[in-house]
C-alpha cells in the first residue's frame, strides 16, 4: 500500500512537470508564432514595395528612351539648321 502511495504522489508529481512543460512550450510556441506572422508581414510589405520599384524603374526606363530619342532626334534638326545656316 505504501509502494504504491510512493508511486502515485510520484506520477502526480511528474504528471504536474510535464504540465508545466507543456504551458512554457505552449507559450514558447504562441511567440515562434508571432515571430513568423510579423516575418510574413515584412515579407508581404517588402514584395509589394520591390513590385513598385520595379514599375518605376521601368516607366523610367522607358521615359529615358523617349527622351533620348527626343534628344537624337533634336540633335539631327539642329545639325539640318547648322547646314542651313552655314549655306546662307
């Protein structure tokens, strides 16, 4: 009878450990959590902003263009009057 008291207050003892085991896990758990849904949001809000710099970059690249074609094509005219010029 004793024995078994002995063992019972044992298994109640350890029963308790691991309960208190479990909650710490539980909250260590609920943290890696939140560490991982803040990381998602960063990485969420990151995507979107390198989405928008690429747009941007692109419509600058594609402003550089037309003025650069703006600028050959000026270039050309003025060549055109310098000859102009030069026969009068």
């Amino acid at each position: 009878m004793e024995k078994l008291r002995i063992e019972l207050s044992k298994s109640r003892k350890d029963k308790a450990t691991l309960e208190e085991m479990m909650l710490k896990e539980d909250k260590r758990r609920a943290f890696l959590d939140e560490q991982i849904q803040s990381r998602d949001a960063r990485i969420t809000k990151l995507e979107l902003k390198l989405g928008e710099e690429k747009i941007a970059r692109e419509r600058s690249a594609k402003e550089l263009r037309g003025m650069s074609l703006d600028w050959m094509q000026s270039c050309s005219e003025l060549e055109v009057m310098e000859i102009d010029f030069n026969d009068c």
